[in-house]
C-alpha cells in the first residue's frame, strides 16, 4: 500500500512537472518579447524627442588608467589598450566614458577633506580647485589617448553642472550635455569631480554615481567595466 501510494506521488509529480515546464517557458519567452517590445518602444521615443540612443556606457576604473600610490601618474601602456580597444569597438560611436580620478585629484581631496565639505577644519576652496585642476588634467590625458585612436572624445567635467545633496543624492544632472555630445557624433568623457553639494557645501561626485545615474537615463544596451589590472 505505501509503494503504491510513493509511486502515485511520484507519477503525480512528474505528470505536474510535464504541465508546469512548457507553461513555464512559455511566460519566459513572452516576457522576453515584452522586453524586446519595450526597448524598441523606448527607441523610438527617444528618435522622437531627438535624442541619440546610447548603446554603451564604459566605466575606467582609476586604477585602470593610473598609478594609484603613486602622485599623478598614468599608466600608459593600459590607457593605450583602452583606447585602442574602444577604437575596435561596434559601439564606439555610441559610447559614453566615465573615469575615476586615481592618483590625479586624490591626493589634494584627502588633503583637503574635499568630501566632507567646509564644515572640516582642513577643507578649503583651494583644495577644492586644486582637485579640480588635477582630475581635469587626468581627463585631459585620457581625451588625448581617445583621439590618438580615432575618436572623437569630448571632456565633460561634471563642475558646475551636476550638483549632490548629501554626498549621495544627485540633486541635478547633465545628461542633457552628454545627449548633446552624441547627437553630434561626439564621445563624452566625464570623471569624478569634486561639485557643489547642497547639504555640505561641497563634496566629491565619484565616477561610480556617474555612472549609475547615465545608465537609468541613457538605458545603454551595454555596461562595460575593463579590469582595474
């Protein structure tokens, strides 16, 4: 009696299972045509509003690009292959790049607790344009090995457009100049950047939030992060 029983428990699975699998590749494949649906339906909203789909959004670790112990150095021979690979790159004509600081503008925000805003002893505006002037440089020098390769990079320094409230909430954004830079055919390139912060009265944008906030705006097809090695 009891084998009997197993076995028609077992039969009433498997007969359960036979039912529920093409039920349940059938709702997987509608939610993929659904999704398919929609991400046409969002381009074509975008062509509407005269905006240029963006397929890619690379994120360059400072680590990638410079030496992160050592003051304002690069590290050339991986920023080439970044570039160089970019440049092979399908997307690269609808590529938006963010870099980290690294070595460049690390230092002087330490120095000057740029993060934590004037209400620390050690902060200071100078400090504030310092970091500026060093993380420009850096984007600088990244912008050059872009074009050395082809592209048609385009710096996009987040100061003074993108404003923070509390280090954390972006407050207001330039993703309106990034779309304009790739209506024109431009790639963008933006950094971490130390920015007006309407809590602290400064702080420091890291390229990680950058990047958080062009993707749930620019949907991009593709989130590319190179290693940091």
């Amino acid at each position: 009696g009891v084998s009997w029983v197993r076995a028609s428990s077992m039969r009433l699975s498997l007969v359960s299972l036979c039912l529920a699998l093409p039920i349940a590749w059938a709702v997987h494949r509608r939610r993929v045509r659904w999704q398919t649906e929609l991400d046409v339906l969002r381009g074509r909203i975008d062509q509407l509003r005269g905006r240029v789909r963006c397929a890619q959004v690379v994120k360059l670790g400072g680590s990638a690009a410079t030496k992160k112990d050592s003051f304002e150095e690069l590290r050339p021979d991986a920023l080439q292959a970044t570039a160089l690979s970019l440049s092979r790159s399908s997307l690269a004509s609808k590529t938006v790049l963010v870099h980290g600081a690294g070595s460049f503008g690390h230092f002087q925000a330490s120095k000057h607790a740029v993060s934590k805003g004037p209400s620390d002893d050690r902060f200071s505006w100078n400090g504030f344009a310092l970091t500026r002037s060093s993380v420009k440089r850096l984007n600088a020098l990244i912008v050059s090995a872009l074009l050395g390769e082809g592209l048609p990079a385009c710096g996009l320094s987040p100061f003074p457009r993108w404003k923070t409230r509390g280090r954390w909430t972006i407050v207001r954004d330039g993703i309106d100049e990034v779309q304009a830079a790739l209506s024109c055919g431009l790639l963008p390139v933006l950094h971490g950047d130390a920015v007006v912060d309407e809590a602290l009265g400064a702080t420091i944008l890291s390229g990680d939030m950058l990047v958080v906030a062009l993707c749930n705006a620019l949907r991009p097809e593709v989130l590319c992060l190179p290693d940091d090695d």
